[in-house]
C-alpha cells in the first residue's frame, strides 16, 4: 500500500553551496521514500546519489486541502456577486475576468519557476483542483486593485491603467529591477486605494469580513501543505529568532530607562520633602 512522504534532501550541488529539496513522494515504505527522494535529488542536480541525504516523513494533507479549497471557495462564490454601495447605481465587480486571469496565471509561473520547480506543479488531480481555485481567488484580489483614474498635469489630462502598471512592474521585477518594481507596487496600491474603499462599503461589514477571512484561512491551509515552505523553514526561524531577540534586547533597554526614570524621579521628590 502506497503512503505519501514528505521528503526532506540535502546535498552540495557545488563547491561553495549546500542546497535543500523538498519532494512530494508516494512510496510503499520510509525506506522507498527515502531511495526515491535521493535519486530525484541527484537526477535533478546532477551530483551522485551517495553524496545526498534524505529524511522522510509521513504527509498527510487531504484534510487540510479540503480547508484550503473550502475557504477559498467561500471568497470566490463571494467575487462573483455584484455588490453595490448604498448609494450607487453601478455595481461593484471583482468576479475573475481574462485581464485579471492572466495576471495571476503570470504570477504563479513566476512562483513556480523561481521555487515550486515545473516537474513538482502537479502530482495528483487534487493539485490540478488547487491550482485553479488558487488563480480564481487571486484574480479577484487583481480585480479589486485594478483601477482606471484620469490625472491632470499642466492642463494635461492623463489617463492611467493600473492593469498596465502591473505589467509594467512584472516586468521590472523579471528584469531584477526590484526597486523600480516596488515603487510600481505602492502606485498600483495608491491607485486602487478608492477601489478598496467603495468594495468595503458595497460588502458591509458582515460579508467583507467574511470575504477576507475565508480568504486568508484558505492561503494559510495552503501554505501548511506546500513543500516548498519547508525549504525555507530555516530562514524563517532564524528571521523569527532575529526579530525576537531585538525586541527583547528593546524591552530590557525599556525596563532599564524606566528604572533610571523611576529612581531619578524618587530622588527628586525625596529632595522636595527634606
């Protein structure tokens, strides 16, 4: 009987750098998985299977896919609806169009070409499920930032497209312009400001909330069964523990200034009382 194992691989791809795999493997036993995973590593980086290490797991991720699926479902049944603002005639729509399509279908190949890598996109027809409701849930959030606003400059009006800007900033950040990239990032943002604010007034305050919520669920189930985030576990521990010990290291500083105030202070009325 085949079992799913996540496979953890480790090996010295070249002189200078030690580099981590993570690998999706059906296997009838942890000694397959391990074998299976070695040979993946060393046909994929072309190093010998003897110089690889592998550590299997058992990989349970049926029950929480569904979540996932589930969540996102609840927020892509919520952008097919046409809201309208209490006082507006024309509806709000961020139901998924070809524009917004194609944006996010541009930006998972980017995500699967820089970390998923092509061969490990789809293992099972499950994978084929989540990666349409994953394009579907964030081509809405596209829709909600595209925005079309007139600008006027020395008399001149421009008009500005942000579905453009988006693809403008894709671009730059393709061509490692991150910085240009980024700044073309908080335009978009700037712009779609008053997109985001009739969206909340149109869904109210039960359904937008649910809408973000379910939404924010249905990644953080996603994110807890996708293999590549166990790659980089340890950069995000060593971020977490950084950024631990620098707020600990501010809170004594705290304590150590409050004391000083606190001493100086009581000087000072002792003085007053004398």
């Amino acid at each position: 009987m085949y079992k799913e194992y996540i496979v953890q691989t480790r090996g010295d791809v070249n002189e200078i750098k030690r580099h981590q795999q993570t690998y999706v493997i059906s296997a009838s036993s942890y000694e397959e998985a391990m074998e299976m995973g070695r040979q993946i590593f060393s046909e994929e980086f072309s190093i010998e299977k003897s110089e690889v290490e592998s550590s299997p797991q058992p990989y349970s991720r049926k029950f929480r896919g569904i979540l996932s699926i589930f969540f996102m479902m609840i927020s892509i049944f919520l952008s097919y609806i046409n809201w309208y603002t209490p006082d507006g005639f024309d509806p709000v729509v961020i139901a998924p169009d070809f524009r917004s399509i194609f944006i996010a279908i541009i930006l998972y190949s980017a995500f699967v070409v820089r970390f998923k890598k092509l061969q490990n996109v789809i293992a099972s027809f499950f994978d084929f499920c989540q990666i349409i409701v994953i394009l579907l849930l964030f081509s809405g959030f596209i829709n909600i930032i595209l925005e079309y606003k007139e600008i006027t400059v020395f008399g001149i009006d421009f008009g500005i497209d942000s579905y453009y800007v988006i693809i403008f900033m894709l671009l730059l950040s393709w061509l490692g312009m991150k910085s240009l990239s980024a700044l073309s990032f908080i335009f978009i943002f700037l712009l779609a400001s008053n997109n985001i604010f009739i969206l909340s007034k149109a869904m109210g305050n039960i359904l937008g909330p649910v809408y973000l919520i379910s939404a924010f669920f249905g990644i953080i189930f996603y994110l807890t069964i996708e293999p590549i985030i166990f790659n980089y576990l340890p950069f995000y521990k060593s971020i977490f523990k950084h950024h631990r010990n620098k707020m600990e290291h501010n809170f004594d500083s705290l304590q150590s200034d409050a004391k000083v105030l606190t001493n100086s202070l009581t000087k000072k009325l002792r003085r007053k009382n004398k």
